[in-house]
C-alpha cells in the first residue's frame, strides 16, 4: 500500500484489508492505553469535503492530530478554483508539504470517483517530476461508489463484536434499504457493504424496493467475491425477507439510481426548480415503502431475535428526528451506545491508512512507538 | 475539577476559582519567560461559537496550541447537524480524540446553559459506555448565565493590578449598564462579574436603567457571596451613585431581560419583521438612557478620581466606534492598553481551565514542564 | 530582520533578499532530505486574507505547520470585527501567543499596504506596553503594491533555473501584461516583479498597453534599483517587443489602475449596479488588446526561443480555462510543471520570513536543527 491512494476497497487484496483493520486496532489500544503516536512532525492533511460532514470531518481531523499533522480544510468557496483553475493545478499547489488528501464528493452519481483519480493522477505526476518532494495518499472520504473509511470501521466493529475476522464466516448480514423522509442520500454505504463483508465468508443480503438498485460494479464486486470467499451473496425483496435470521441488519436509506443521476444532471444544469420537482417526486415515492422501518417487530426477525442493528449515523429515527424513518426509536435507544462505538473505529481506520499508504515499514514504526512508549499526555 | 467541566463560576468553591488562577499565572510567566508547555501530544481542542467571536475564538485557539491539541471549530453549517442529530449523538461523534470542547451560545435566554449541560451530559455518558477513551471537558466560553473565561480573565487582572487577591478586599466595583446604540447582547458579562467578585469580599454595586434586570440566579449568588465573603452588593439606579467612590468600574451595554426573551422567541419562529420592530423599539429604549456613557466627570466621582476602567471587549466608543456609547473617547484611550492587558489573561485563563480539568496532578505536571526548562522557540 | 515585518521588498537591502532565499533553500533541502524544522512548540500563525487564495492561503499554513506553529484563519465574517472594532484592537487581540500574522489585501487600491502598516504599528505598540510577550512579524501575503513571498519564490526560482543570482546579472525578463477576460487582478505581481529583479543587474523590460500603468512608487523603485545594480528596466509597448531576446517571460494580466481606483471607491460605496457596467467596459477595453497573448509564435521571438515562461498561477489558458487568455494552450502545458516548481518554492520563502523575523540566531538554529538530524517521518 506504501505510496499509494484508498479509493475503493475492491482494488485492495484482503491482505490489505486486514492490515488496515490490524493497525486501526493497534493505534485505537495504543490511545487507549495512552501512548501518542506522533509519527509525524509537521506536515498537511488536507481534507476537501464537497459535501456536509460531521462524523468524518472530525474523524479526519483527529487521525491527523493523532500523527502529528495539522488538519488543513480546502474550502472551495475561499479559493481560486472558481476561476477556471483544474483539478491537476490545484492537487499540486495544495500538496507541498502535504502527505494526505481526504476528498469527500459523492453528491454527483459516476463523479465522485473520477475526481478522487484525477487528484491521485495530479500527485503522483507532480511526485514524478519532482515537483512534490513526498506523494501525499488520496484517502476516499466517501465517493459515489464506496465509503471506505466507514465499511472498514464497520468491519473493525464487526470483528470487535464477534471476536475475529474468522468467526465472521457464516455470519449473515441484512444491508437493507429502509425508509426517510429524505432524499438524496448517497449509495455508497451499502454498496461498501455488500463488495467488502462478502469477502470475508459472510452471507450477505441485499434488500430493497424495486428502482432502488446500487450501482452494477459493487453488486458484481459482491458477487465475484462472495463466490472467492465461500459466503453468499443473495438480494431479497423485503426486509422482513432479508432480516430473517440475520445476525446482523444494516437498515439504511439511500436514493434511487436514476434520481441521483437526474439530481446530478439537474445540479450540474443549475436547475433548482426541477430540483424541488425531483425532490417532491422522489419523496411520494419513498412514501410508498414507509413499512421499511426497523422496529421491534422485524428485528424479532432476526436471530434469536438479537441481531446487531448498525448504522453509519445520523439515523433518521421515528418519533426522535423525524416522524417516520428509517428506525423505530426504541430499537435505536438499544443500540445507540453500541452505533457510537461503530463509529468511534472511524479516526483510526483513517490513521491507519495515512500510516499504510506514507510509511514503507509500518509495522516498524509502530513498534518503536511502543517501545518508546511516551505519553499523550505529560 | 479533574474529569469535570467549567461552566458557572458559582458551581465552584473558591478553592478551585484560586487554582484557576494560579494555574494561569503560572503559565502566563512561563510564556512570558519562554518556556513550552506541550502538555499534550496531538489531541483536539473543539470550538463551538454559536455566535461571533473574535478575542475568545482566538484566545481558545491559543490555549490549544499551547498545550499541544489541534484547535478544531465545529461550523454547524458545514455538518449534518442540520439533517436532525441529536446534541449528545454529535458531542460523542466530535470527542472520540478530543480533550476539550468550549461552547459559546449566548444568543438565546434561558437555553446556552442547557445546551452545554446536554453536551457534558452526552460525553459523560460516552465515557462511562466506553465509547470515549477520555472524557473532554465542556467549557463555557460564554452562555446566557455566566463568561466565566472573562470574569476570570478580569479577576486575575484585578489581582496583577492590586497585587493580590487579598487586597481586593473591601474594594467598590461598580458593574454599571452603559448605553449603546446596539442591541441584543447577552447579559453574561455583567451577570458573570457580579456573581464572581463578590466572593472576594469586594463591595460589589450594580447599576442599571429601569427594565434592565439580570437574571435572578447569579443575583441571588452574588447576594450570598457578598454575605459570605464579608463583601456586599447593592444595587442603585444611576451610573454617577455606582461610580462614587469606585475603585473599579466596569461599564458596560446589555439587553433586557424581556427583551432577550422575546428575540429567543423570534428567532426560534425565525419571525425576521418582528426582529426588525424589536430591534427598532429596544433602540429607541436605550436611546433614553444615553446618558449613561462612561466619560471624564464620571470617572472623577471615582475614588480620587482614579478607578480601574474595565471593559471585555469591543467597547462602543463615543466619536470612534458609534456616534454615542459606552465610554467616551478620551476615558477609553486613556485605559485602552489596560483593556488589552486585561484581554491578555484569558488564553491563559482557558489553558489553566483545561489542565485543571484534563490533568490529575495539574501542579506537579507544571513542575516537570518547568523542570524540563524547553524553550518554546529552538 | 529580527523582530520586524516584511511588508515590501524594496524596503529591504539586497541582504535581507539574498538571506531569505538563502533560509528558504536551506529549508527546501531538509525537506527533500527528510529533515523536520519544528522550531516552534506551538504558537500561532494568523492568516487574514481579504481576497481569495489557494496557494497562498496553503504555502502559510505548511509554512506554519512546518515549524511547528498552529495555522489560523481570521475569518472577518466570523468576527466581532463587523461591530466597530479597531483594525489596533483586533491586531492585538488576536496576537497574544502568535509568532506571524499574514495578510492579503489587494482588492483596495492606495489601502491595502496601510492596512499592513496599521496592523504592524498595533502589535508594536502592544509589545511594547507588555502587552504581547512577543512581537508578532506582519507578513504581507500580497497588498495592492507588492506581492514578496511571491516574487521571492519566483527570484529563487530563477536561482535555480540560471544556478546562482550572479548569473542573473544581464538576463532579459520581460514582464508584460497579457489579455484576459476577466477583470479586476492586482498589480502587485508585476510591480513586485520590476521591483525586485532590477536589484539583480537583470534588464528587466515592462510593457502593457496604454492606460494599464502601474503605480509610480514601485516603476521608480525598479528604474533606481536598474541604475544602482547596473542592469536596466525599459518600458516598451507591445509584446513582442518585450519578447525580443528575453530569456524570461511573465506574461500576465492586471487591471488598469484607473479602474482599480474606481472599483475601490464602489466597493466602498457598495454600489454593485456600477460595479456592473465598470466591469463590462473594462472587459471591452481588454478585448482591445486580444492579441496579448503568449502563444508559440511570440515565445520564438525570445532567446533561441527558448525563454524560460513565468506565471504565478492560476493563468488564463486559451482554450482550457476560457476561449481566449494570457498564454496558447500549447505553451502553458510545455511550461507546466515548470510554473509548478516556481510555485513550489513559496512555502519554503514564507517559512524563512518566519525565521528570518522571528529568531535572533537564524543561521544558528538551522544548524542546530542539521545537526540533530530529526527526521520529519518516524
């Protein structure tokens, strides 16, 4: 992985991938046991959200401080980039003293990950050509196609949870759309889901509404791997039908394809009032499917009725923050502490790639900071 | 105050008011001598400023930077804070590697402090679950209530000034309401210093126009305080009666009560024609009292002519800031580097609040900091 | 240098330039070679920019992050700075624990230096009463008459690309305006570029057309530098004129002075209609001058025709960032990389004001940082 980009897991060997999960856990210990890990003295981790985040901003933020970098947003409002500057200009005036670009763009269906490959492609030719003395990692902060940094949380809790990657063979795992209000919502979570949890021998199940497909690629990714990995991968028509001995369900809404690539075509386009058409539109749509919610009685579903609920958050909880979601509100209270710690793998998964993808002996340095064992806190 | 939070002064003895400042000198003359107190390595500092700020944002970012964290603001606009999260669900997803969080939300009556307390609430439960490796103190950096990083700020000002806090014993400080051709601001300052000067046997006064009442609780505090500390508060009607005799005066604008109460409502109803009439009415309120401006036969009725001028910043000066203000132009320019000294204290005041809340042994942590004897410049 | 400002180049010696560049490369090299510069152990650096930037807004915070400061943006917007609050109170406000405060204000015309000047004067006067500990250096990070860390980064560029400043001495540049279909651009790249490469011994040749002067202050400095160096600076009116033999050229746009001058008053006056009909007749005057374009034809009329083509970014490409601009896609894309590596010094530039302004054993503390050999990467 040494000077190289996190795009999309599926570029990735499972080698990669557990070793991902093995240094998040191992800087996650070292935090916890209070040891710092300032691995680096100085130095940028630019972060280009182009659109809202809470959870990974300050996931981003906290993996650069946890290394010793200093957390640097490119806030496209404040810069030049409107004035006719490309993409490949810009990766390189940002990149100087830079060792990593979290970039989030996953408002524009078939975008998203073109741009993150533009980035990459501007710094490793900037890198070549002496330009750029380091080649900062483009880490994938979420994307029209995957969502790394939060699957492979997922995954760390999903092992946390079970004990090891190995007892998750077998395992069967619900990723089903759910009801909200909302709309617009991103694929890239399930389809994370599905083209990595079926690496690792799980039986994974894909539910949703008709026209809410993913994207072909990570469904064949799913499929490919499920097949190498000796899980299944198998989709359903109903949550009841894929919550049905689930030992896990990942209940979540997201926007139907061809939405997203009318809404893309219309915000392109600069067409808010066919925008608010799409909206009203896919909202009635969405309102026909208001029994996918994850309430207590589908989660009796389940096995021995007590699946682990997930969720990458917010929710869209009934009776909380809307007044139909995506999840009944006492389901969620049950589980809310455990989405938390979800959550909470996310700062160091993102460490863990910044410390693959720039350092050629990792696992060295890890052990030296062990060794030296100095603390975060005088 | 180790694993705790620093919201009200009057929630704390008068021990922990005393090692605030101790702490805060200590680190102020380490500063000024050039010595490092990286006490932290890597970790964030998060800002919430739910209102402008300029001296505070930065006297946070400087405390921060100081011990070693990442100063990081949480821009509610840039978040899914918007798409219905709940506070103690976002004060988990920013804390995961964070020491501290200070909070200003003094726009709305009666809510800024309940909204810290939601966050504290929401880490502490974090915490307890594991979710959190560490729990982050929540510090005010001003509510509805109390400014606590002011007031403390200015009783170290008043301690340097008068060379102890003993000797501010039996001095008259006049916390008078001053006219101002604005509107709207909080009613913290002159709530903060009447509830904290009190307690240093000060013989505190308050002064304000009709209708300009504080808020029951920290005048309620400030009259147990004064009984307490053999102090005494009293209130009289004009500026000239508190001035008399004075020692210190800080004049100073702030809304009414009422006034503040209906704005919370209104902007809660987002009602922006009902603002403007508010706003249009509470001038012509203040208008009355113009009067009440700080200048140079005031400042004579002092004692012997001499008192301390105070103010936190921005004052409105009359002829340089606004046509009519808080304080004349030559009272101000005569005090106005006093004003900045005052200011000065308060990163340190912000860094002394966060090792005593973050450090089991603050005191023998700046020994070995002092010890170390690591200038803060190679 | 030590305990001062950088406001323009011409108000420094021609051993201040030579020192900075020196410092810059010195850090350039440890960069390259691994080696960390945390000379600071926290610290702020304070931006201010009043226009929009990328690379400028990047070079500070890698400059600050590189020495081990915490970068942090003054966002005026965000600032009580709106109410009445002097530029003298705001300085000292936002410095108590900073080392650098840079600024970039070049939309006013006649102002942007002075506010420079207010803001240095401010923190001056702060130091010296006691209220700052340290006397932060004012940087400027382009004003309406000079912009030195960019020419600076381009001097050290052409340093590298001739191998030393004494094989400047006779090098034609030719510093000439260029069409663009946009409106409003500073003129303090071309008045800091004939300012600064006279001193070289450099003929340095400026042509624009007629009514696109540029201040006086800085054409007299560079015709007293051009005689005092014994190189020379002529003014010429067309482009190809100015090509004729250069062995450098920096074809870029900027406005008339005229209209800047009147674009500030209606800036001031907030009367955007103006605004309008200013910016369509100056975009009519620009087109006048079409044919202001550095395409392949023009660069054969240079030395051999291979003249070494500046720009500081981002230009105005025909055919790729609008229909027509300063440079032919063709010669942009041959010169590519190169205008990154002009630009890639800028970083390094700011990082030695910083030293250079701040620390009283510049050269000492570099060699202390060699010596030790840290490394920036674990």
């Amino acid at each position: 992985m040494h000077g190289g980009d996190f795009l999309l897991t599926w570029q990735h060997g499972i080698e990669d991938i557990r070793a991902v999960l093995l240094v998040a856990e191992v800087l996650e210990e070292m935090h916890r046991a209070g040891l710092g890990a300032q691995v680096f003295s100085g130095g940028l981790a630019v972060s280009n959200f182009r659109d809202k985040s809470t959870r990974t901003r300050f996931s981003f933020a906290s993996a650069a401080s946890l290394l010793g970098l200093t957390p640097t947003d490119l806030d496209e409002t404040k810069s030049q980039i409107s004035h006719g500057e490309t993409v490949r200009e810009t990766a390189n005036m940002i990149s100087f003293l830079t060792e990593v670009i979290g970039i989030r763009d996953d408002l524009y269906i078939h975008e998203g990950h073109e741009y993150m490959k533009a980035v990459a492609d501007a710094v490793e030719e900037g890198f070549r050509a002496g330009v750029l003395a380091q080649r900062p990692a483009v880490i994938n902060l979420q994307c029209d196609r995957d969502h790394p940094t939060q699957t492979l949380a997922d995954l760390l809790h999903l092992k946390r949870t079970f004990g090891s990657l190995d007892a998750l063979r077998g395992k069967r795992l619900a990723m089903t759309w759910a009801y909200s209000p909302s709309y617009g919502k991103p694929l890239s979570v399930p389809q994370g889901v599905i083209a990595l949890m079926t690496r690792l021998g799980m039986e994974v199940v894909l539910a949703h509404p008709p026209g809410y497909d993913l994207l072909p690629e990570p469904v064949a990714q799913a499929r490919r791997f499920a097949e190498q990995s000796g899980g299944s991968f198998t989709q359903v028509e109903s949550m009841d039908a894929a919550f049905r001995g689930a030992d896990i369900v990942y209940p979540k809404s997201w926007a139907p394809l061809r939405v997203m690539e009318r809404r893309t075509e219309l915000l392109r386009g600069g067409r808010t009032d066919a925008l608010d058409a799409l909206e009203q539109e896919c909202l009635a749509r969405n309102a026909e499917f208001r029994d996918w919610e994850c309430d207590a009685d589908k989660m009796r579903l389940t096995r021995d009725g007590k699946a682990l609920y997930m969720h990458c958050l917010p929710a869209d909880i009934t009776g909380t923050s809307c007044e139909a979601g995506e999840v009944a509100a006492d389901v969620f209270e049950h589980y809310r502490l455990t989405t938390y710690h979800q959550a909470g793998h996310k700062p160091f998964v993102i460490a863990a790639l910044i410390l693959l993808t720039r350092l050629e002996h990792c696992g060295q340095t890890l052990k030296t900071l062990i060794e030296r064992g100095n603390h975060h806190k005088l």
